[in-house]
C-alpha cells in the first residue's frame, strides 16, 4: 500500500483540497458619525442585544473593533492589541505639542475638552491619573514610558459564555469614563483613580457564534482615518484598503445630505476608489427607519384640528425650553470656573498626601511653595477703571505692596 502509486497519488490529491478548504475572508468595513445608529445595525445583524461596545465609537476614544466567527468552545471571547512603546512614544510627543505652552507648561486651555489641549491633556491624564499638572510638564517621554511598559506591545483575552458578562468586562478596556466612584473609604479619603487602557489600544477583536460570519465575513467597525491616535488611524487606513466592502451608516432622516462618506473616506482614499473602481463596493445603510415624520402622518391621517391644541403647547414649551438653554448655558460656565478651582485643590491634595507620606516615613519634608494664580476673567466682567495694586511676594522677606 505505501509503494502504490494509486495511494500517492489520493494522499496529493486530498493535500491539494486541504489547502483549498482555508476559508477566504470577507472583510466589510463600517463606517458612520455618532449617533447614526450604527451599533444598532452591527447588533442587529450579530442578533445580539448589546454586544458591540458603545464607548468604542466615541471621537475622543475610538477604538477599531475588528468582528468574526468564534471557532472556539467558549461562545463570546476578545482580544485586545495594545500599541508598541515606540507608537506611544510617538504618541506622546504630539500630545505634550498640544498641551504644553511656550513656557513649557500645561496650557490654560487644558480645561476645554474640545480644544487640543484638553484633548491632549485628557489622553494623558487617563493613563496617568496620579499625576499632577506640574508633573506632567516635568515628566520626560522615557519615564512615561517606563511606567506603561507592561501595557504596550502586548495583548489581552476574555472569554465568556454570558454576553452581558463579556459586555461588562469589554467595557473595563475601551470606557473612557473616570474609573473611580468619587466615594470616600473608611478613613475620609477619596480612592485613587485607576489607569484607563483606552488611549493604549490599537485594535479589539470579537469572536462571536453569529451565523451572519460563519461563511467567513468580518465586520470591521472603523472610526474613520481621521483619529487624533497616530497608531489607530493607521490601523484603521490599512482596513480601508484591504476592506472587500464599506458600509456606510447613516439616519434615514438625513441620508440625503449626509456628509458621512465625504467626512469618513477622505478624499485621497475616495480617488483610489475611482481609479480602482471600487465604488460598486461601498454601501449605504439608512438607520433610524422607525422615525416618522409628524406632520406627514397628521395630513394622513386628517387630524390637522385635533392637533392645533398640541401645536399650541409646543410652541410655549419651545419658548420655555430656550429659556431653561440659556440658563444652563450660563450654569455652564459658572460650573467650568468652580470645575477649574476643583482640580487645582486636588492636585494640591495630592501633593499634601505625598509629603504626609514622606513625614510619616521620617523624611525632611519641606512645605510647598504657594503658587499665584491670576483669576480667569469672566465675559460679562468689565475692567475696572481704578489702578490695581501691584503685590510683590519674596520667599524670604515680608510682602510688601507698591502703590
């Protein structure tokens, strides 16, 4: 039998169909703005009620979150990739170019969320979250790296056979919420913020039992090509290119001139779909289709006289309504001055604890030297006409005032 040339000839034979049998991936990228209802489409086709992370499509923290069929016994199971220390390191240099002044320290801007430097100062602060301001600015790129060193570069698991628990525990990696509940502990004192893992992660992957992927589709939930994070836009552009198909979600109430797929694509990738012609391979996908409008349904259905009395109630709660946005408006930013207050009184708590620590250790402390901060100017404030005092304050000497 093992001379035969007959059985030779069957055992290349059935080497050939192996290699044949390896299933061919059907790579489909998803792509929307926030809000479009494109988690819903994903969890729709996955038949899962809540499975895709939502915090995953957040501008600030967008993750790529790659989705295909678990071959494995274990019914939901992840894998996170995490940057290499080279990529964060790249990463933070752009970071400490938005967040940092001319004078090398963080930017007063830091407390907008929407400028770059509350954008740069929130990634940072997320992964640091013991550090202070001044900390920040003086800490160098290696030893921010040091610190991380067992995050970068390498990978984590979950698995689950509850969808709810994978849920849970897929949100400890991706949510950008501050993970500290803000209660005090036995002893009066605030817990210490965790470190986040989002602004770390390069890409999360999902396996699921979901008969929509068994014939080999991945569905690639993309944040665009635009992410403020170096290495996920990468991740995501090298998706882009590599992608069988791209659906683009969208409201069925503004599909129309919605500027998704001129906001997502970016013009150069929209060229080389034109040269390569891929365009037959892009997708709209219209969400929200149980929206309806009111005012077609009431023609519809004649009830245009038993609506005027509604009509009515709207129009002053609207007038109402613009006067509770004013309001809160003005709340707004009375709350970001006390907001700016708060996190100065907790960077000096923090440097209280560390010389508490260091006394309770029988170390010569010193107490810190007090910092003198000008107080943000409010809109509404006109300058005042008389001539302010000059405050001149020594370490040594008394102060003294000039006239």
């Amino acid at each position: 039998m093992e001379n035969s040339p007959d059985a030779e000839h069957w055992i290349q034979q059935i080497d050939n169909l192996s290699k044949l049998a390896v299933k061919t991936k059907t790579v489909i990228g998803v792509v929307g703005n926030t809000g479009a209802g494109k988690s819903s489409v994903i969890n729709a086709m996955l038949e899962e009620e809540r499975l895709v992370p939502t915090n995953c499509m957040r501008a600030c923290t967008a993750v790529v979150t790659e989705i295909s069929y678990n071959y494995q016994e274990q019914p939901y199971c992840a894998e996170i990739e995490f940057i290499t220390a080279e990529e964060w390191a790249k990463e933070l240099r752009v970071l400490f170019q938005d967040l940092l002044d001319g004078e090398g320290n963080v930017s007063r801007d830091c407390t907008n969320e929407d400028s770059d430097a509350g954008v740069a100062y929130a990634k940072i602060k997320a992964v640091y979250p013991q550090k202070t301001k001044e900390d920040i600015s003086r800490s160098s790129i290696d030893r921010l790296l040091q610190e991380v060193s067992s995050i970068t570069g390498g990978r984590r698991n979950i698995k689950e056979t509850d969808s709810l628990m994978f849920y849970k525990k897929l949100q400890s990696f991706v949510d950008s919420k501050e993970k500290s509940t803000g209660k005090k502990d036995k002893d009066g004192k605030k817990p210490k913020k965790e470190r986040e893992l989002w602004p770390l992660i390069r890409v999360v992957r999902l396996y699921v039992k979901s008969p929509a992927l068994a014939t080999g589709a991945v569905i690639v939930d993309l944040p665009g090509v635009h992410d403020a994070n170096a290495a996920r836009a990468a991740v995501a552009e090298g998706y882009m290119k590599q992608c069988t198909g791209l659906w683009i979600v969208a409201p069925i109430n503004r599909a129309v001139d919605d500027k998704a797929a001129k906001s997502l694509l970016g013009e150069s990738f929209k060229r080389q779909l034109k040269m390569d012609g891929g365009f037959s391979a892009v997708t709209f996908i219209c969400s929200k289709t149980d929206d309806i409008s009111i005012s077609e349904a009431q023609d519809s259905l004649g009830l245009d006289d038993k609506m005027i009395p509604s009509w009515d109630e709207l129009d002053r709660l609207s007038a109402k309504h613009n006067d509770l946005k004013k309001q809160l408006e003005e709340l707004n930013n009375t709350k970001s001055d006390y907001e700016e207050v708060a996190n100065d009184v907790d960077e000096q708590l923090e440097v209280w604890d560390v010389l508490e620590t260091s006394v309770t250790e029988g170390k010569v402390t010193y107490p810190p030297k007090a910092k003198s901060k000008k107080r943000k100017a409010s809109p509404k404030e006109k300058p005042s006409k008389q001539k302010k005092r000059k405050i001149v304050i020594d370490d040594e000497d008394d102060d003294s005032i000039d006239d």
